[in-house]
C-alpha cells in the first residue's frame, strides 16, 4: 500500500475537498427522505456511517504527508505533540477534567475572548506538564 | 529515555488537543478545530491510532513470540484504562457538585447526564462502575476498554487467521448499521454515545493499516 499512497492521495482529495464544502455550507440530504437503511446514508457520529469512515479514511490519507513538512520544519511543535501522544491517557484523563473545568469557567465568566485565551493557554500548558511529569516518573522508575 | 517523535504521536497528540478544546463547546478556539472543514473528528483519529498502536505492539519482537504474554499485556491495559474512566468520572461528578454549590446553582448537577447520579446514587453508581452510565464527553474511554478487550480476539486472528479480520470486522460493521443494533446504557434508558459495535472497525483498520504500512 505505501507504494501506491501518492495515487490514493490524489484520489482522495476529491472527496476532502467536497465533504469540506458539504460541512462548511451545511450541505446534508434531509434524514426523511433518505432510503432505508439510512444509517448507511446518514452522517451520524454515533454509528460511524460510512460516509465519516470513508471521509476519515480519505482525510488521513491527504494529511498524514503533513507530518513530513512539521518534522524538520517547526521541530517544536512536533515534539511538543508528540510529547503528548506519547502519554496519551495521562493526557487524556487531564484534558478531559480540564475541559469541563474550562466549561465550569465559561459558565461563570460568560465566555469572552479573553477567557477563552486564557483556557486555552492555560489548559495547554498543563497537558504539556502532564506529559512531562509523566515522562520524568518513567525515567525515574527505569533507574530505580 | 521517552521515544523520539514519530507521525503516530504526533497526530495523537494533535487529535489530545483538538479533543481538548471541541469538548468545551462555545469556546472561540472551537471555531479552529479540524471538525468544521471535516466530517470526522478527532475522535475517529483517536480510534484509529489507538488500534494503530495496537498493531505496532503486536508486530514487535517480544509480542510476536509469545502469545499469553501479549494476551496479559492486552488485558492489562483495558484494565488501567477502565480506571482512568472511574477516576475522571468521579472527578466530573466532584466538579460538578463544587460549581453547583460554589454558583448556589442546582442545574448544574444535571449537565452531561449527571442528574441521575445525584438524584438516583445507588443504582447509576452500580452503572457507572459497570460503564452502562457515561457522563457526557465522559464516553470515549468506555469504548476505548471494550476494544482492548476485545484486542487480544484482534491479535489472535491476525496470527491465526488474517484474512478473516478485516471481513469479519465490516460484517459486524454493516450488520450493526442495517438492523441496527447498539450498546444499552443503564439505568438511564439511552445507547451508547460510541457505538462499539460500528467503532470497532475504525479501530481495526487502524490495526490492519499499521500492518501493512507501518
């Protein structure tokens, strides 16, 4: 498969490019007038319908060159991201409590640009320290 | 030493942030996130490296020679991620019981499928720990243990049967689609927000590509 990936990204950018569209104008068939079973027509994120896995599929297969372009050019990010996918759970218990503590402070403060600078930074920031905390226990525990 | 950055963690990482800001819905940054030029989301991205990971486990060297101890390590790890899921769960639950005292504001114990904790304890707390009841944006990591359950069935068939995996994983695919069947939750009457049944193939073709790509 490697040997054809060029000619599977050509393919798919086609259907990137027109669900891209469908998404950004709101371009979906109306669920009524759909065939049965329209779990196979719809786009529903619940079943994964075809149309997100092919889309997905089509998606991955466009972008994962860009993984080649951020390496050697903004090293930074590549490794900041990388550093969080490599503690992905850790990573993810902490960013799924942050984000409803990131809700709790939009409710209270009612959401201004501002705000939502700050969750995000400050969101951010912990993720990283999440990663790196939990790096630095590994290295801890393989010299003990 | 941690392992030096690859696409894998690089695009899992990015899907951690993504995952991040779209679960605090109306925050500006929202508007940034991949799912408003895409069908998809980071979700399917998680799936997908996560049953990409899996494939690249099952083809390293310790794993490939010897079958229990891949089976132990799979299971293992469904383990630890079920208690992530209890863990943040019940930091949710403490959140949102703090922000509902602390705004002298009893709605908010009823966000994202919380009322039922707090107004029936005792038979959600039994669904919580039997992951039958997930608090909204809390719903990914049960999927998430059902498929490293399931990982070792994965890792078996590709040993001993590879060309069965993939067919056997879209028959289920299109069979949950077309009857359709789900997951239940309980005791709150509803399904499953990831259906395991439809998701599983998306974990699949992230193992099977890893395979054959990775």
């Amino acid at each position: 498969m490697r040997r054809h990936i060029d000619g599977i990204r050509i393919a798919a950018l086609p259907l990137v490019a027109v669900t891209a569209l469908m998404v950004v104008w709101n371009w979906f068939p109306d669920p009524t007038a759909l065939p049965e079973p329209k779990l196979l027509f719809l786009n529903g994120k619940s079943f994964l319908t075809p149309i997100r896995l092919l889309q997905f599929l089509a998606l991955i297969a466009v972008f994962s060159a860009m993984y080649g372009v951020f390496a050697p050019h903004v090293p930074w990010l590549t490794e900041f991201l990388s550093s969080l996918g490599r503690n992905s759970l850790n990573v993810f218990c902490v960013a799924s409590v942050l984000s409803l503590v990131g809700q709790i402070i939009r409710y209270r403060y009612a959401g201004s640009v501002i705000v939502d600078t700050l969750v995000l930074f400050v969101g951010i920031s912990l993720l990283w320290v999440t990663a790196t905390v939990s790096e630095w226990r590994e290295r801890q525990k393989s010299q003990v | 030493m941690p392992r030096q950055a690859n696409a894998v963690d690089f695009w899992r990482g990015f899907a951690l942030v993504s995952i991040f800001v779209n679960h605090i819905p109306g925050i500006w940054f929202e508007r940034l996130t991949h799912r408003n030029f895409s069908i998809s989301d980071s979700a399917e991205l998680f799936v997908f490296l996560a049953g990409w990971s899996l494939g690249l486990l099952v083809s390293s060297r310790s794993a490939a020679t010897n079958s229990a101890l891949l089976v132990f390590r799979l299971g293992g790890r469904a383990v630890t991620i079920y208690a992530a899921q209890i863990l943040i769960s019940s930091i949710a639950l403490a959140l949102l019981a703090s922000a509902a005292y602390a705004f002298d504001n009893p709605l908010i114990l009823e966000w994202h499928n919380a009322a039922a904790i707090f107004q029936e304890p005792a038979l959600t707390h039994i669904g919580l720990v039997l992951l039958s009841h997930h608090l909204g944006y809390f719903d990914i990591l049960p999927l998430y243990v059902v498929l490293m359950l399931t990982a070792p069935a994965i890792a078996m068939l590709d040993r001993f049967a590879r060309p069965v995996l993939l067919p056997f994983s879209f028959a289920l695919y299109f069979a949950a689609l077309m009857v359709p069947f789900t997951a239940r939750t309980w005791p709150v009457e509803g399904q499953w927000f990831f259906n395991p049944f439809t998701w599983q193939t998306m974990f699949v073709l992230g193992f099977v590509l890893s395979r054959n790509i990775g």
